[in-house]
C-alpha cells in the first residue's frame, strides 16, 4: 500500500505520540521510593519552611540563596536505629536534590540551612545529588510547569556502613529489609514565581 502525502503526517503524529505513551509508562513504573515492594509504617513529616503541597519559597531553591529547608522528624518507631532522607524531583526523571543518610534517631529536627552550614545532626552523612555533588541542591525546573519536590524520610533498622557521598542507587541495595517506617513531604516550584 503506497502512502501519500496526506497520511505520511498523520502517521509520524501517531507514532510520536505513541513513543511518548511508552516513555511515560516506563517513567511511571519507577517511583523514587526505596520501600518499592516494602510495606513500612507511616511517619509524619513537617516543615517550617512550607507546608505539605505547597509552594517551597525561593531561598530553598536556584533563584534564591539555595538553602536546605528545616525538615521536622517525628518520635521514631521502636527500633529504629538511623533515619534517612532523599529529596527528589519525580517531574524530572527521579532527579535527586538532597540525600542525608544516618541520621541519629533521637533527631526530631534538621535545621534550615543544615547542608550548607555544618549542622548536620552529629553522625549523619550526605550523600551524592544529581549534580554529582555531596550537599543539598535546591529546585531549579525548567519553566513553566511547576515540579514536585518529595522529601522521604526512612526509619531504618540500622545505621548504614557506607562512607559519605554514597548516591541513591548505592543506597538502594543497603536500605532493603531494613526499613520500619517512611513518611513524604512535598513542596512545588515554578520558575519566575508561580
């Protein structure tokens, strides 16, 4: 069967939007949780510095001074030993922001600013963002769909035998079977202020 003009853009059409379906499939498929397949006990977790589902302002983030926000960690469940946390960006392919991992359990609190200031809960270790850097790295999406940013926070049955600048594929393999509880806070950002 010949195609004629007519057709041939109706099919290149179909077949874009048929990649995309796929990619969006795969993209769905992988969550960012590192419980993936695990069914942990809920945490609560709070932030001065914004509300669940809202807009995170512009000093935690490119636009402005890129300081890591206050993140509130609630009483930890019954054995648990170190908590963890990951901030990433499920809009943009599971980009990680901010990894802390060993967080003592009596923590109940990671100042604004943490990251950048030196006031990491003692013992606690940061790990590798997707900028390759150790450290927090705040939103910076491109415009103009605003992105949701998820911080999870692990109750783990253990502190984790790994050096600082792990990434979050290292972490995935050593966290498994080892976490009790996670609970998520997520904050938005659009550049140019919506």
């Amino acid at each position: 069967m010949a195609l004629n003009q007519r057709s041939t853009p109706t099919i290149a059409a179909f077949l874009a939007l048929l990649s995309l379906g796929a990619v969006c499939a795969c993209r769905r498929q992988s969550s960012g949780d590192l419980a993936e397949g695990q069914t942990p006990a809920s945490l609560i977790i709070t932030s001065s510095s914004f509300a669940n589902d809202d807009r995170i302002p512009q000093k935690f983030t490119c636009d402005g001074a890129g300081l890591s926000p206050d993140i509130q960690l609630p009483s930890p469940p019954s054995g648990t030993r170190s908590f963890l946390l990951v901030m990433d960006d499920p809009d943009a392919s599971g980009f990680v922001h901010w990894i802390v991992y060993n967080i003592p359990p009596d923590t109940h609190d990671i100042p604004e600013g943490a990251s950048s200031g030196g006031r990491l809960p003692a013992g606690a270790a940061e790990g590798e963002n997707s900028i390759n850097k150790a450290g927090y790295f705040g939103p910076c999406p491109p415009p103009p769909s605003p992105h949701h940013y998820v911080f999870r926070v692990y109750a783990m049955d253990k502190t984790l035998d790994l050096p600082a600048g792990e990434t979050k594929k290292d972490l995935a393999d050593a966290v498994k079977g080892h976490i009790l509880a996670e609970g998520r806070l997520t904050g938005l950002y659009t550049r140019g202020g919506g």
